[in-house]
C-alpha cells in the first residue's frame, strides 16, 4: 500500500492537463460528496495493491476542475472507500448471476463506474439515476450510453415520486444506493425504501447504514471529508428489526460490519490492527454495516 498520507499528491499531478480542457464542478453540499468516493477510488487504484483497481476513476478526476486536495483521503481511508464499492459490486454480480433478465438500478450513481465494472449480460436493464447537476457533469466525464447495451442515465429527485414511474416493472430489480440513505432525512430514507418496495414485484436493496452514535459523533469530526463538503448524516439505523418493519415483504438477507469485512486484512497493518481492537468495542463493533435486504410479494416477515 502507497504511503501517501493524503490525496494531495495525486490531486497535484493532475496539473499535466490544462484548466481550459477540464469540467467545472460546482456542486456543494451533499451533492459534492460524491467526489469523496471518487477520490477514495482513485486514490487506491494508484496503491501498490489495491483493494479494488477502479480503472476509470483517476481518468475522471483528470476531467475535473476540482480542488481535491481539500479532500482529506489517507491510504487507510481510500482502502475503506474501495472495501465498500468491491462489496456493492461483488452483491449486484452475485444479483444478476442468479437473475440473468433483471434490472439494475443504481441510485445516486454519482460518477461511478460500477456499469463498466461489473458485468451484465444482454437480458440485463440497467438505469443510473442522480440530480441534474450530477448527471450534468456525468455526461461530461463518462458515457451516457453503453453499445449494444440497455442502459439509461436518469436525472431525478430521488425523494420525489415521478421518476419512479419510468421504471419498468417487468424484471427483478436490484437497488444499490452506496453511500446514500445515511444522507437523506429519516422520512425520506425510509419512505424511499417503502416506494421501491411498493413499486417492484421482487428484488434486492442494497445500502450502508451507521449507528446513531457514530453519526453524532460525526457531526463533530471536522478532520473528516464530508464536513468539508458542509454535509452531515441525518439517517441513522441502531437495529435493523426496525428497516424490515417499514414493510411487511421485507426480509434482511445479510450484514456486514465493516470492522469484520472480509477485505480488511488487504488494509495497511496498523489498520489492521485498530481495526480488529474496535471490533472488541460494542458500542463501535455495529457502528457501519453494509446489508442486503430482499423483497418479494409473497415473501413473509422475517430476517430470514
């Protein structure tokens, strides 16, 4: 693993491209964390072994007048950043492998190119979704479409109903919403999920979520790369009893703590380390996890 201490110097080497040929991003707020993981992608792509190997993230940091040596991203942070996406990935092939006609649905797709690496046969939909803005400069910066491909690029307010409408119904569908929910209001969170539920005959929700705690604490950790975008978690999960009961054919298929994942001991030993003493901790050992929730019309209560 590099021993770059932050993302400075690979935010300074991409001086070799001029200003004029880059894109303005003007995003603030919520919206601008989505260069968070992108940098975090990029970042450990750069490393000598990395977690995931994004090959498009550093050539869209390339495209972008953006300040990303504002961003505070540690090799150990960047590891983090790259465990989580490889998890999203490896659930929505594991998705498709069983359900090889199915619809993907990416939300707040940011400029991700989980479409490019993840692969997904003919009989697959896959439609990315995100704000206006986003997808403005996603246009810019990645392809709006795939040859031969059923793919669509969707701007919308994900906490409006409409947009949903333009989704067929046909396949399963799987939902991955990484690093989204914990940003949304608590009703908007859970009435996203309660409408994707509503809306599907069958699928899988795939999101992370924290512990009230950890978001509280948080909120005072200036030192990290969300407060400098002035945005803060709003939505917190404590027990997971809690997601199903937002609707009756909602069952927790698995979680995964990200102190325990598989993948960490790919981390730099010293993390290795805290990592496995914060395990210990109750009160830290459930502060993030990655779930998978699946659906179906008939399916019964339960976390099965």
């Amino acid at each position: 693993m590099s021993t770059t201490t932050d993302s400075a110097p690979l935010a300074d080497g991409l001086g070799m491209r001029q200003l004029a040929e880059r894109v303005n991003v003007t995003l603030t707020g919520v919206t601008e964390t989505l260069l968070i993981p992108l940098l975090g992608r990029a970042v450990d792509s750069t490393t000598q072994s990395p977690v995931l190997g994004d090959p498009y993230a550093k050539g869209v940091m390339e495209k972008l007048d953006y300040d990303f040596g504002k961003l505070p991203m540690p090799p150990t942070h960047a590891a983090a950043v790259a465990l989580r996406t490889r998890f999203y990935d490896r659930w929505t092939a594991a998705f498709l492998a069983q359900h090889p006609q199915a619809t993907v649905l990416h939300l707040a797709c940011g400029l991700d190119s989980r479409n490019q690496r993840v692969e997904w046969g003919p009989d697959v939909r896959w439609i990315d979704v995100d704000l206006p803005e986003v997808v403005a400069i996603r246009r810019q910066v990645l392809p709006a479409s795939l040859n031969g491909r059923d793919y669509r690029l969707l701007s919308a307010d994900i906490t409006d109903d409409a947009w949903l409408e333009e989704v067929p119904t046909d396949w399963p569908v799987v939902v991955v919403m990484e690093g989204l929910l914990s940003y949304l209001e608590p009703e908007h969170a859970t009435g996203l999920l309660k409408r994707l539920v509503e809306r599907f005959r069958r699928g899988e929700l795939h999101f992370d979520c924290m512990k009230a705690a950890i978001m509280a604490a948080s909120a005072k950790d200036q030192k990290m790369a969300v407060s400098k975008t002035g945005s803060v978690f709003k939505w917190a999960v404590d027990d997971l009893k809690e997601v199903e009961k937002i609707h009756p054919h909602l069952r927790l298929l698995e979680v995964i703590r990200y102190l325990e994942a598989p993948g960490v001991e790919e981390f730099p030993y010293l993390s290795r380390i805290g990592y496995y003493m914060m395990s210990w901790i109750p009160s830290l050992r459930d502060s993030v996890r990655f779930v998978r929730f699946g659906f179906s019309e008939d399916a019964e209560r339960g976390s099965g």
